[in-house]
C-alpha cells in the first residue's frame, strides 16, 4: 500500500505558487510573457480583482501535481533527491508538460518566447515540487515514499 502524507504535497503546491510569482513577476519574466501573451497591462490590472481567487486554485491545481507525483514516486521507489529531479521531475516535465505546451505555438499561434517561459516555469516548478516531496517523505520518517506489503493475503502463505 502506498500511503500519501498531506504536508509534503502542501509544502510543494505553495513552492510551486511561490515560484510562479517570482516567475512571472515584471522584473523576471512577467513583462516578457505578458508582450509574448499580447496581454496590455489593463487586461493584467483587471485580472488582480480575481487574484486571490486564481492563487488559490493555482494552489490546488499544484497540489494535485504533488499528489501525482508523489505517488508516482512512491510506486516506482524513488528516495533520494537526484532520482527526484532525473526520475521524476524531468521525466515528467519531458514527456507531459513540454509536449502539451507546445500546442500553444502549433494551434494558437503563440511566439516560441511564450512557451520558454512558460515551460521553463514548470520544469523549475517540477523539479522543487519533486525535491520537496522526496526531502519531507524523509524528513517525516518515510512514509510518504514508502511501500508496505501485506504478504498474509497471497495465495499458498
């Protein structure tokens, strides 16, 4: 059985909001994304009405990023933090983020600019969402990236 503890999966979905803040902040990448977004800085101003509300489902879509994560972590036994980062993190971000990105650039005609920073943010997000849940299945004694077998219900014990 694999068991899920919520702090690490906490602990994670607001790195990952705290990093998209940072990310796109103007004085990062926000400026360059909201020109690539043809975003004017009024429609921006107009979206800070609904921000707590956007930062709080950010919070949950992140958690449940976390959530899958970890147990795909656990299911496939990653304990250290460069199995996190290679195994997990880049992984992931490879085969499920970057390619569904792309679709931006193909179909809505995005500038490849706009998918960097975008992608960039959920490489960087996946990579200290995986060390976080890798360091606090530790941290909590392992039972996060733990697996327990229960052998009395095979057949023939």
């Amino acid at each position: 059985m694999i068991t899920v503890t919520f702090w690490p999966i906490l602990a994670a979905g607001v790195a990952s909001v705290l990093i998209g803040w940072v990310w796109y902040h103007p004085r990062v990448f926000g400026s360059a994304w909201m020109r690539a977004a043809n975003l004017s800085p009024e429609a921006v101003e107009a979206g800070k009405k609904k921000m707590p509300l956007l930062a709080f489902v950010g919070l949950l879509a992140s958690m449940l990023v976390a959530w899958i994560m970890n147990s795909l972590g656990a299911a496939i036994g990653i304990f250290d933090w460069v199995g996190a980062v290679v195994d997990l993190a880049f992984w992931l971000w490879l085969g499920f983020v970057a390619p569904v990105l792309l679709g931006s650039v193909l179909w809505e005609r995005k500038p490849l600019k706009y998918y960097a920073i975008n992608v960039g943010y959920w490489l960087v997000s996946f990579v200290v969402m995986a060390v976080i849940l890798v360091l606090g299945a530790q941290t909590i004694g392992a039972p996060t990236y733990g697996t327990e077998v229960d052998t009395s219900t095979y057949i023939g014990e």
